[in-house]
C-alpha cells in the first residue's frame, strides 16, 4: 500500500508556518496541520503505509487525501521529484516580491519617483540581478511582479525571466508604459508557457496621458498595447493617477480603458514626489477634492454597466458587470462586514451602526476615523450610500445638518502628510458580528 503525492503538489514550510502545500504552477498556498502534513509526507512511493508502525489516524487521513484526489496509488519505482521534496525556509512566509528591475526608463512622467527619465537609481549589472533572483528564490518566495523604471527597457529581460522560471516562481504582473509591449515580447513569452498580467499606466482622454508621461503619441501607444494582450489572451489591468486636469475625466477615461479589453483600473490621486512638485504645474488634489471625484463617479460607474473592475484608492472598490462593492476597512456588499480597520487619530467614541441589506445590523465598537487620519474626511462619509447601506459617524450627521440649513459645515480640507498619504492602514479594531 503505497501512495504517491500528485505531479503539482510540492511540501514546503517557513518559520512559524512549517506545514504547507503549494500548487504548481500557479503556486496556490494552502497551510495544512501537522497531522495531514505527517500523511502528506508518507505518500512518497516509498513507504508501505499497511505496516503496523502507521498508526490507523493518518491511514485514514491518507484515504480522505486519495478521495480528494491529492494523492494516488503509484506503481514500482515511482519516487518524488526533487522540487516535490519538503524544504523549509529559515525566514518567515512572503507570498509575492514586487521587484524594480531597473531605474530606467523610456517616457519622462511628471511625477517619477526615481528620476528614472534621467536614470538617476542607475541599473544593477547583469550577475546582481541573477543573484538577486536566486536569493528571491531562497526565501521561498513563490510570486513576483516586475517593475521599473521601465522593466522592458532591460537588454536581459528575458534572461531575468529564465532565471525566476528555473526556479519556479510565478511571474504574476509585469507593470509597464505599453510603449514596448509587441508580438515579439509576448511570443517569447507564450514560448515558455506564461502569460502574465500587463499592469499599464493611463492618465486620461484628451491627450493628458501624453502630457502626464511627457511623450507624444503615449496614449495610443498603451491603447494599442491594451488591444494586442487581448488578441492575444494576456490579462491587463490600468493604473490611472488622478488630478485636477482630468479628474473630470475619470468617466470618459474608464469607458475608453473598457473599449479596448483593459479588464481592471486602479486609480489614485497623483504622489506628490519631488518631480511632481517641480513639473506638475499646482494640479495637485486635496483629500476633499479626491473624494469628491469618487463619490460624484460611483453612480455612473453602474450607470455605465460596471464596465472593468475598479479600485478607486482604498476607498471603493466595484466587480466588473456585477454590483457587488467593497469599501475596503469597512466592509462588503451585500454581506455583513467582518472586521473594520481604522488608520491615523483614533479616537474613542460610542458604537456607530452600520445597517447591512439582508442582515443583522452590525456595530463598530469603540474607535471612528477622525478628519486628520488621512483617510476618508468625515464631511464626506454621509454620502458613502448604497441602497440602505450608511456610515453612521456622528460627524457626517452634524456635517449633513449643517448643510441643510445652508451653513458653512465646519470640516477643514484635509491633507495627510506627504509621506504617509495612500500607505496601507494598519489594523486596529476588528468587529466581528
């Protein structure tokens, strides 16, 4: 009685985490107990699992895994691959690296963080970067995106390619301007049986994505580039950067990214790095402003079909064709939310309700967002409607009836410190219901 642990499934572990299964290629995780670990690792063509040293708790988990189809009878011989052997790495889990291949770059953005126009971070030579992708692969990182600069702008990127395929690492995203996406580059990748996700900025209509990116032609460039990953069955998505030039735009921009097959956009208001502060012309957007933009764009946004999935900076978030939404940090649509997280000047309040569709109404306990936090300005929270779904923060009420009687609402534009403004909020308070 021998089994034998199916072709895609490898054993891994990390510290604090040392029982796991990953499945190949897409290097899904699932972290199992010690026990059906223990049986996991017995299906090995090796051992016969009838001796009587096998207790009869883990044959039966054995049989469970057989019937789930994770493991098989094997014939004579049969053995583990080496990649399907158990390795446990000395480092805590890290699903995916999000790793800036270069400090170059083609296109001269308005708002580079990295001077990467003028190629001021420079590029790390060729045996860095193969080194680099070895100790990624070390960690047991089993995801990466690639990043720039530009990454297409490398003269060995297809060898970096190799280099993280050997190893088995998912490559999951490659964010790039489009100008380089062609036939060539996704031949050769389709030639080593990948498609990644193409992640490529568009700033707007009316000719502000070539303004944003300081080339002429930009925008018909990553438009063209949107239409060739369709034909040729490569997913997409779209980062747009959002300003006082084309935020009146937002709608237009969406149903264009929509015309040519993008299928999902994220949209965050402009950094305000350095370069942007010399080059971007006060077209900077307050938080007001931002949320303003938002919440004027939600409606149309179903209006308009749910057209592409969209993120709109933490703060929504819409299932293409569907009208299921988010608000991330608070909770989901149609179902009760299962925890609230709260970032900046926490202060303790009494519970705010939350009424839910089709549940029981649920109640954040103990902490509201104050105006400073650097997340969503309180004067706004009263408008964040969706059918009967309503932030109840005693600061928007005050806020809603001061508008009504015509007053000036007491809530000052806020903007969160430079450096912290958009950073994932850290968990405070959980709710559960």
């Amino acid at each position: 009685m021998k089994r034998l642990l199916r072709e895609d499934l490898v054993l891994r572990g990390w510290e604090k985490l040392p029982y796991a299964v990953v499945e190949r290629p897409h290097n899904g995780v699932t972290f199992v107990d010690a026990r059906t670990f223990e049986a996991l690792s017995l299906c090995d063509g090796q051992i016969d699992l009838s001796l009587p040293i096998i207790s009869d708790e883990v044959r039966a988990i054995v049989e469970k895994l057989e019937e789930q189809g994770a493991v098989r009878r094997c014939e004579p011989g049969e053995r583990l691959t080496p990649d399907q052997e158990y390795r446990r790495y000395q480092n805590r889990f890290v699903r995916t690296a999000h790793w800036s291949i270069t400090g170059k770059c083609n296109y001269r953005c308005r708002h580079c963080y990295m001077s990467a126009p003028d190629a001021k971070l420079g590029e790390i030579d060729h045996d860095s970067m193969m080194d680099l992708a070895r100790q990624i692969a070390d960690c047991g990182i089993l995801e990466v995106s690639l990043t720039g600069g530009e990454p297409l702008v490398r003269r060995d990127f297809m060898e970096l390619v190799d280099a993280l395929l050997s190893y088995r690492i998912r490559i999951a995203q490659i964010y790039t301007n489009g100008k380089l996406v062609d036939e060539k580059l996704l031949d050769q990748l389709e030639e080593r049986g990948i498609r990644p996700e193409f992640n490529m900025s568009y700033d707007g209509t009316q000719g502000w994505h070539d303004w944003m990116r300081g080339v002429p032609g930009a925008g018909d460039a990553v438009l063209a580039a949107f239409d060739l990953c369709h034909e040729r069955g490569f997913p997409t998505g779209a980062e747009m950067c959002l300003h006082q030039g084309n935020k009146h735009l937002l709608r237009e921009s969406v149903s264009t990214l929509a015309a040519h097959h993008c299928e999902s956009l994220k949209v965050n208001p402009v950094a305000d790095t350095d370069t942007w502060e010399r080059l971007g012309e006060d077209r900077s957007l307050t938080l007001e402003e931002t949320f303003e933009v938002y919440l004027d764009y939600i409606p149309c946004f179903y209006e308009d079909g749910a057209p592409l999935g969209l993120h709109l900076g933490g703060f929504f978030m819409g299932r293409s064709g569907s009208g299921d939404w988010t608000i991330p940090n608070i909770g989901k649509h149609p179902e009760e939310p299962r925890r609230v997280r709260v970032a900046g000047d926490v202060r303790p309040r009494a519970p705010d309700a939350l009424p839910v569709p089709g549940g029981a109404d649920a109640a954040v306990h103990g902490a509201v967002v104050h105006a400073d936090a650097g997340k969503v300005p309180a004067g706004h929270r009263d408008r964040l409607e969706a059918g009967s779904v309503r932030l109840g923060v005693p600061l928007a009420h005050r806020y809603a009836r001061e508008r009504a009687v015509g007053a000036q609402p007491r809530v000052r534009p806020v903007r969160a410190p430079r450096r912290m403004r958009w950073r994932v909020p850290r968990e405070r308070a959980v709710h559960r219901p």
